[in-house]
C-alpha cells in the first residue's frame, strides 16, 4: 500500500504521555490511527491476573479505547503477544539464566515497538509512527544520518532506551513530546478534556506486573529451583555460603547475600555456567573499562579511530567521560577516565556526544 505523508500510527499505552502525543499530532492535522499492542498473554506472566494496570495491559488497552473515542480517532488492539514472547520474554529469562541482567525495554523498543509497529504502519499506508517519549529525532544534513538527542525535560529524558533504533526507524519516527516537560504534558492532556489527565506512570517491566523477578523466573524456567540449587558464594577464592539461586543477583548487589561478614559485601559476578556468585568488597566493585556487543550507532557510523565521548553504563547514572572505539565485529570498547562502579553484563552502554546519542551496545564484560 502507497504510504500517506501525512498519515501516523500512534503508538497508545493508555497513558498520559502516548494519549497527549496523539492530541498533539491530531491538532497539528495529521491522519492519526492509534494502535495498542497486546504483548503478553496475562495466565502465562501470573503475578497481577485480573488487577492489571501496567503498560499494555487490559487497563491500558481500555484507557487508550477512551482516548481515542475522545479524540474522534480509529483505535486497534493488535496482538504482538508470539512475537513478543520469542524477542522479549524469552530473551529475559534466557539472559538471567546466563548470569546476565538483562534491559528488555531497550529491545522492546527496537524489535517490538517499531520494527512490528511499522510493518503494521505499512499495511495501513501510514508514512509514521508516534510514540509519547521525551526525546528528539534529528538528521545531519551533512551525513544524512538520523539520531535521538535528549528531550527537553532532563528528568523524563529517554534517549538512553531508544539506543537501538535503526535509521530506518528513526527516518519515520516523531516524538510530539520531546519539548515539553510533564507537567505541561499533563496540562495538555487537561486542555484536551482526556480522561487519563491524572492517570499515574507505571515503572515495572509490563510483563513482571507484580515486580516478582524470583517469582516470574520460577514460573518460567522449568526445574528452576534444582537448577539454583547448591550454589556457592565465594569471597576471595574460598567458599563462604550458599546462594538462593545466581539468577537472583546482578552485580553490585549488597543485599540479600544471606551472610555475615566483618565489613559490607556486594556481589561482583554471576557464574552460570559453575552457579557460583563471587562477592567482595565495595572497592573491588570499580572497573577501568568495558567491552560491549552488538553495536548501534546513530549519530556517527563508526568511531574507529577511537573517541573522547560521555557514557551511560545504565538508565539512572549520569555519564562519565571516556575514551570509545568501535570494531568492524560489532563491539565497542570504552576504556574510563576515572574507573566506575558495577559495570553489568546485559545492561546497556550509551554514547553521548553532549546530548546527541552517538550509539550504544549491551555490555559483555568490564575491564581491568
């Protein structure tokens, strides 16, 4: 199907953010569809069956329904629930079970919520999707390359999870909201008579509805528990305990060790392959580098030569300054001007070039 320049699909979690986006591009005169993705099947995740209110949750999908109806828009539910169990759910368990913490709203966003939007945006001769984030979508002019800067309100800021956007993505990508702050997103949302102006934000993972990692990982591995068993802690070469099962720690760690020790320990390793969990102390936590795998890169498309940039090594830290160098492999090299505390397998790196992400990747392992 021919795509429409002026028509947008609309991604709508029933939230105040994906709702005010809609109104805002529905104001500007675009063609808008709203579409809500079902993402889960609620008797396979348990934890919050018949109470859900998370994102792409039944609440959510009648929330966004409302909105739409308000807005005089055609709203669809479609059914992601296949494809996000093979990208999503099973990535997540499958990353735990391999000693990792894993950052499945960073691959949600790129394989589910716009490589499946999109295929969607085609078939209905939609030219865009839309989504509520606070971020930007620029292109240089001089490379033609297109790349997410941070939004306007530093505290919403969520440049750090769009990271893995294509640029295919990001050529048919706009952000309604990356100049507002939220409350003059709530103020909008007021402005437009919606019904979920005072709605509250959901943090929790959608699928994880009841914050369970234990629970949600004992569900869905089977034999789970023998394979968490016996495990040792082990300090500075010698065993001191038993772990409760490697799956439940990630790195830096301090509570729930389940032993007493003359000064504070935090776990610096998960082992899968031996279930063991390696603690020490917070000083042993500090690592000088990382490598990183499986490369995006927005604003420039390599930094082969190396390069000075600002990197995040998780969604809540601020960035520190250090020396990055891309390989023709897909992993990246980041070596600290001042080393930095629990670098985390699964979690993900971005590169900042002041507030223009440059590109990210999923870290592999730090370095000393």
């Amino acid at each position: 199907m021919k795509r429409n320049p002026k028509r947008v699909l609309v991604g709508m979690s029933g939230g105040v953010d994906s709702s005010v986006a809609a109104a805002l591009l529905v104001e500007q005169g675009y063609d808008v569809i709203g579409i809500t993705i079902k993402t889960y099947k609620y008797e396979d995740v348990g934890g919050n069956v018949g109470n859900d209110s998370s994102c792409c949750s039944l609440d959510g999908i009648n929330d966004a329904r409302r909105v739409a109806l308000k807005l005089g828009i055609p709203h669809y539910t479609v059914d992601f629930t296949d494809v996000f169990k093979k990208n999503i759910i099973d990535y997540f368990v499958d990353s735990y079970m391999s000693g990792d913490t894993p950052n499945p709203c960073v691959k949600c966003n790129r394989l589910i919520k716009w490589q499946e939007m999109l295929r969607k945006a085609d078939s209905l001769g939609a030219e865009y999707v839309a989504m509520g984030h606070y971020a930007y979508v620029r292109k240089d002019s001089d490379t033609e390359r297109y790349y997410i800067s941070r939004g306007t309100d530093q505290r919403k800021d969520q440049s750090y999870a769009l990271w893995g956007l294509t640029q295919e993505s990001l050529s048919r990508t706009l952000f309604p909201l990356a100049g507002f702050t939220k409350e003059e997103s709530r103020a909008t949302a007021e402005r437009f008579g919606l019904p979920i102006a005072a709605k509250a934000e959901s943090y929790e993972i959608c699928f994880v509805a009841d914050n369970n990692y234990k629970r949600f990982l004992r569900d869905n591995v089977k034999d789970f528990d023998n394979k968490m068993s016996g495990g040792k802690l082990v300090l500075d070469g010698e065993v001191i305990g038993e772990h409760q099962g490697f799956a439940h720690y990630t790195v830096g760690q301090r509570k729930g060790l389940g032993v007493s020790h003359a000064e504070p320990l935090f776990v610096l390793n998960v082992l899968a392959d031996t279930n063991t969990v390696v603690v020490g102390r917070d000083a042993d936590l500090l690592e000088d580098g990382l490598i990183a795998h499986s490369a995006n890169m927005m604003k420039f498309e390599s930094l082969d030569d190396g390069r000075d940039c600002i990197v995040k090594i998780r969604y809540k830290d601020k960035g520190s300054p250090a020396f990055v160098q891309t390989h023709a492999d897909g992993t990246i090299t980041v070596r600290f001007h001042e080393a930095q505390r629990a670098i985390t397998p699964g979690q993900s790196i971005v590169i900042y070039d002041g507030d223009d992400v440059i590109g990210g990747a999923i870290i592999d392992k730090a370095l000393r």
